[in-house]
C-alpha cells in the first residue's frame, strides 16, 4: 500500500485489536498504539520521521 505521506506509518493490516503487539514487519520496532502516541505527540509515527511527512489535507483530517 505505500508508506502514509501524513505520518510515515505503512499500512501493514494491523488494526486496534492487536494495536499494542510489535509485529517486525515494515513499521520495524514500532507498534500501531506507539504510532499512534507519537503522532498524537509530534505529528509523526516516529519523531525520526519528521522530515518526510507533510500536514493532513482538508480531506484527509
């Protein structure tokens, strides 16, 4: 699917059932609950990814 130009998470099927658990895929060491703290802190699934993301469009907030 591609990695998300708003947070830089890739969509790798994990949902909010399994949010916490760290699955090593492309996402790495990150779980969704994690990206999803992060992004809500810094506006990114990890502040290392800062540089590459962008705003939300007005149809994507």
């Amino acid at each position: 699917m591609g990695l998300c130009p708003v947070c830089w998470w890739e969509d790798d099927g994990q949902d909010d059932e399994d949010a916490a658990e760290v699955r090593l895929t492309v996402n790495g060491q990150l779980s969704l609950e994690e990206a999803r703290e992060h992004y809500a802190q810094c506006g990114a699934a990890d502040p290392r990814f800062l540089p590459y993301v962008r705003k939300p469009l007005l149809t994507e907030e």
